[in-house]
C-alpha cells in the first residue's frame, strides 16, 4: 500500500501506487492511480526530469530545476512533512515518517532510484513495564518535524533538508492503545524517524508507561542523527 509522489516533467505531482507483487523486494513497480482528491484540474510548469518523493504527501511543490553555487541541477521540494506522531511498528521506523527522493535522468526514464532524506534513532529498551509513548526532545529545542523544503540532486548527490518553515521540537513514538510490554531480558527496538540533526548540547528522551510516572533520559553529550543512518542509545532498563 505504499504511495508515491512522481513530478513527472512537471512541477504538479501525481499519486503512483507500488503493486502487491512488490512487497518485502529492494525494488517494487509503481501504477498511477488515476483518481486523486476531490477533482479538478491544477496547472504547472516543466521540468526536464522525472522527480520521485516517498511517501505521498499532498500539497508538495516542486520548484524548477535551478543550478546551485556548484554548478549541480538542484530540485527544491516543498510541503515535505516529517510527522509529530510516529506509530509503532516492530523493530522499524513507520511507513509516513522516513522521506526519500529519486531523481530519474529525463522524462522517458521511470527508473527512480530513491535516496534517503532521513535518519533514525534506535532505543533498547527492557524492564518490568508497558510503553504508551516515547518523545524525543533536542535540548537547544532544534526543529526535529514540521514542514520543510527538500533539496533533490539530478548528479545523484546526497538529497538535503534545507529549512523547516512551520516546526516543533518534540517527536512521539505512540505505542497505540494497548502499549508494548517490556521484556526483562530481552530489550525491545524502538526505532524513531528523524530528519538529520546535530544536537549539540544533547537531547532528552521521555519514557511514558501506561501506568505509573515518566522515565526521563537526558544526555548533555553532541548526538548527530545523519542521513541515512541509524544513531544507536545504550540500553535502558526502566
């Protein structure tokens, strides 16, 4: 069920489906879904190339193609959302927080070949409790969700987070209504999408069980969550 946006020679975006054959495979095809919102039509400009975004996202922009102080054919995304609330899902990150683009050589190439816009932090976490949530918190309040500009690259550079215009400084992990019971043994995974961020001063994480009071974790030691990477925590016993 996984969606994509595809700008396809053209700054309006269309709505792409991955088919059932796809799932659990490094490579998938896409069908256009033809239907899309409350209808009408919406104009834009061209492009010269194909540009991909994962996952579908409304209202995204896709500003023309410009060439940067490097000489390199730069797309600038718009309305590209990093969700507050991430939903948890096993041993993963959800499939609407963790961004990634492709640019494809042209407008005859429908070969998209995605690169990730975002990183992540994985908790382990064990002991003798249910987890209703957990928030990360950077302590200089850095932007860590909200709307943003992505900056895409037809070299096949490394895509870039330029600016959050509306951002908030908290992320949610929600553990859904149940919660996940701990194990006292085994540390279970909570992975958290992130856009890249350096936390210079740290940043402060927030255990919250389904019954009882708060854990809180905080580190005042430089953290950086990096494209494409995973930031592994030491283990908590709460």
């Amino acid at each position: 069920n996984d969606l994509i946006a595809v700008f396809q020679g053209c700054t309006v975006a269309d709505l792409f489906e991955v088919s059932a054959a796809s799932a659990g495979k490094t490579t998938g095809s896409f069908k256009e879904v033809t239907s899309v919102g409350g209808g009408g039509f919406e104009s834009g400009n061209e492009i010269p190339d194909n540009v991909a975004v994962y996952p579908y996202m409304e209202d995204l922009e896709c500003a023309n193609g410009m060439f940067s102080d490097e000489d390199a054919y730069v797309y600038k995304i718009e309305n590209v959302y990093y969700p507050r609330i991430q939903m948890y899902q096993e041993s993963s990150f959800p499939d609407d927080a963790f961004v990634m683009v492709a640019v494809a050589s042209g407008v005859k190439d429908n070969k998209l070949r995605f690169l990730n816009a975002s990183g992540a932090l994985r908790l382990r976490i064990k002991g003798d409790a249910t987890v209703k949530s957990i928030s990360i918190e950077g302590n200089a309040n850095e932007p860590l969700g909200g709307y943003a500009v992505l900056k895409a690259y037809r070299d096949g550079s490394a895509p870039e987070l330029e600016s959050f215009g509306t951002s908030y400084g908290t992320v949610t992990r929600d553990c859904g209504e149940e919660g996940i019971r701990l194990d006292e043994d085994t540390a279970t995974e909570f992975i958290i999408a992130l856009p890249p961020t350096d936390f210079e001063n740290g940043f402060t994480v927030t255990i919250n069980p389904k019954d009882g009071e708060p854990d809180v974790h905080k580190t005042d030691k430089r953290n950086s969550v990096r494209r494409s990477r995973i930031l592994n925590m030491p283990e908590i016993t709460f």
